[in-house]
C-alpha cells in the first residue's frame, strides 16, 4: 500500500514539475513577443543600438560614440580608425579640449507620446537620440547661454564632446542628413516624439515655420497619419523651443 502510495506521489510530482516548466516557457515566449512589437520605425536605428519595447516604454541602449571620423577621436582607443583632421567651413573653428569617451546610456521613451498637459523645460545633457546613437542637446551650452560661442568648437558633422568625454548634436547632424537626406528621420526626442531634418515636402523650414516647441504636426513617411514632430533648422533654438511637447522619459548614463 505505502508502494502504491508513494508511486502516486512521485507521478503526481512529476506532473507538477512539467506544468511549471511550460509556465516558464510561456513566460518566455511571451516577453519575446512583447519585444517583437518594436514600431518599424524605431529599427531606423544603427545596429550598434539596442532597441526593445518594455511595458509603455522604448529602451534604446548606446555608447553614444559616433559612427563617424571626428577631430575629437584623437588620443582615444579610436583615434587609427575614427580620427580625422577638422575639414568643415567654419574659418573660426576652435578644437575645445575634450575627447570623446563611450558611454552607457539608457533612454526609456514612451511608446505611445502625448501632448503634456503642462510643458517641461528640456534638461541639460541629453535631451534625445539620434538614429546612431549620439545624443542630443539643447540648444544651450553650460550654463543655458546661446550657443554662439561654442558653436565654433562643433566639428565637421556638427558635433563635439563635453568634459566626461559625452559627444553630442545640439544642431543638425551634418552626417546623417548627409547619408539619409535633409528630410529624414534623425531620432526621437526624450518625450517619445520623432526628430526631422531640415527640410519636408521639398521646402528647407526655419523657425518660423514651426511652434513654440520648434515643431508641428502632419504626416512624415515613418507616420503617414500623422504625427506631431520637431525638425532641425539652422536658425536657433535648432531643434527645440520653450520645452517638451508631450512628456518626457527618462535617460541614465
């Protein structure tokens, strides 16, 4: 009887077991497929960048170093590869003194962006990021003062590195709109909305084309629908006005 009894238990066990560990599998199998809902939009990004879908959140994973040669590469681990002598226009160009450093951002944007119901001033340091995973400033240097001089330190694709070595656009990156067009998507601000070019529907915009937040909303190639937007211009603030349009998320570095 206690033979019995024991064979029972051990097949009753058995059983338990197995079911646990179809419930893991299913867990599994459907945290995969939660990551199979990344937008087609967001695999614009380079494939150094890692994108996934959390909850109501896009992570976007970067070490935030350009794909590009810079003066800035020099000294660096890059430098046989990635360096390169300013070549730009800009007669009054100033090399500051900071190398660029990899990073390890995190930025969790939302999925779905809405219009805030009260703007929040964009923060100093990385406001957005770009298809290939550079970040995006404002458009103030330290301090919140016009960029006027330290515009003269941008190199050939419009970007420099700050202290801790973090390279970064505060205007239109000369690189991407380069290789992709003037009128392309070039990232998404940390409110989760999309980041143009310069140009759209053929016409080069400046600010006055745009809102208070440096944007507008209509139908893009990546949002037939429509979508509310901001572009780059090369008249200030560049990229972004009083604040965020919707509301922000969050990056950590």
């Amino acid at each position: 009887m206690k033979k019995i009894f024991l064979s029972a238990f051990v097949v009753a066990l058995a059983i338990s077991v197995v079911s646990f560990s179809c419930k893991k599998d299913t867990a599994i199998s459907t945290s995969t497929t939660t990551n199979t809902t990344l937008p087609d939009v967001f695999k614009k990004f380079n494939t150094t960048v890692q994108v996934y879908v959390d909850g109501n959140y896009v992570v976007i994973k970067s070490n935030g170093l350009p794909d590009h040669k810079s003066p800035y590469y020099k000294g660096t681990q890059w430098a046989s590869t990635m360096y390169e002598a300013y070549n730009g226009t800009n007669a009054n160009w100033n090399q500051n003194p900071n190398t660029i450093a990899s990073q390890n951002y995190v930025f969790k944007i939302p999925l779905n962006p809405s219009k805030a119901s009260s703007s929040s001033e964009t923060p100093m340091g990385p406001m957005g990021v770009a298809l290939n995973g550079v970040a995006i400033f404002n458009q103030y240097a330290a301090g919140r003062v016009a960029l006027t001089g330290e515009i003269n330190s941008f190199d050939q694709y419009n970007g420099h590195p700050q202290m801790s070595g973090e390279y970064h656009y505060h205007v239109e990156p000369l690189y991407i709109t380069a290789n992709k067009g003037k009128s392309s998507l070039i990232g998404f601000l940390l409110d989760g909305f999309p980041v143009y070019g310069p140009q759209e529907n053929g016409k080069t915009l400046t600010s006055s084309d745009l809102d208070t937040y440096h944007g507008h909303t209509s139908a893009t190639p990546d949002y037939p629908n429509g979508i509310y937007h901001y572009h780059f211009t090369a008249d200030a603030p560049y990229i972004n006005g009083v604040g965020f349009y919707g509301t922000a998320g969050t990056v950590t570095n």
